[in-house]
C-alpha cells in the first residue's frame, strides 16, 4: 500500500504540463478511412499519397493488413507480395524483394523497397527455370559466396513461385 502512495504523490508532483490526459482514439471519432501509400523503388515512386483502402504487407513478424488509423509502427518486409486494395474492392499486386514499411500517424504508410514489380509481369514457367538454376548452384557447389547468393536468391524466388500459383 505505501508503493501506491508514494506513486500517487509523484504523479500530484508533476508540472501541469505533463499532467494533460491522454488522447486515445475511440471508435465513435470520424476517421478517414482511406491510407494515404507511398511505394517507393530507388529509381521510381510507384505511388505518392495515393488512397487506398487496405495494403496487406509481407513483414518479417508476418502477414501484416494495415487499415486507416493503424498503430505507428516500422516493419522489415521479406521478400512476398504487397496488395493494395482500393475503393470498390479491386486490387494491385507487387512482390517485392525486401525492404520497410513506415505506418505514420494520420494514415500514411511508406513503402521502401530495393526491387518490386507488378505480380502480373512474372513467368511461372521462367520462375521455375531459375529456380532450378539455383538449386544446382546450391547443391552442386561453388564458392562460398556462390552458394550464399544462390540461397538469396531461392528463397526470393521461392516466395514468388508461392504466389504465382
């Protein structure tokens, strides 16, 4: 019982500054409901403050739909898919090979990734090809760094090869 009222004379001892209450988010607040993304490649912005809907994002703690007025929070994203949903229920696929995305307050959420391309543009039939390609690499031998990179790249084309069927 003295814990608590030691804790209790401590929060009375603050400046009125901090003493303001904290602002929490109820379910009743008129809230957008749109996400304001932006995916970014090092050579292109694919999307700049562009509404959407849903983005469902590959991170490396998993799965991840981030909806408008999501919690602030970075997340490292794996090599997968990213898909926007938009206004009406269509959607755009991208894999990406990596990277993170930043949900901000407000609604914005920033995608930054090294490679992404349009799910649509891949081969199934090129994508096994180089799979193959790879597990010799990594089976057969080679230099370390060889087969280091040949692992890299199967596990990237495997996760591609998952959302091709």
């Amino acid at each position: 019982m003295n814990s608590l009222r030691i804790a209790r004379a401590a929060l009375r001892a603050r400046p009125a500054a901090l003493r303001a209450p904290l602002q929490r988010r109820a379910y009743a607040e008129a809230v957008s409901d749109k996400i304001k993304l932006s995916l970014s490649l090092p050579h292109q912005s694919i999307y700049k403050s562009h509404d959407a809907v849903q983005v469902n994002i590959p991170a490396e703690s998993g799965e991840m739909g981030v909806l408008a007025n999501h919690v602030p929070s970075i997340e490292q994203l794996k090599p997968g898919v990213v898909e926007i949903i938009e206004e009406g229920g269509s959607s755009k696929r991208f894999f990406l090979s990596g990277g993170f995305a930043v949900v901000q307050p407000k609604s914005a959420l920033s995608i930054n990734a090294v490679e992404g391309y349009p799910l649509d543009d891949f081969s199934p039939d090129a994508v096994r090809a180089q799979i193959a390609e790879a597990q010799k690499v990594v089976n057969g031998g080679g230099s370390e760094q060889d087969i280091a990179e040949a692992k890299i790249e199967l596990e990237v084309l495997e996760s591609l090869q998952a959302h091709l069927k």
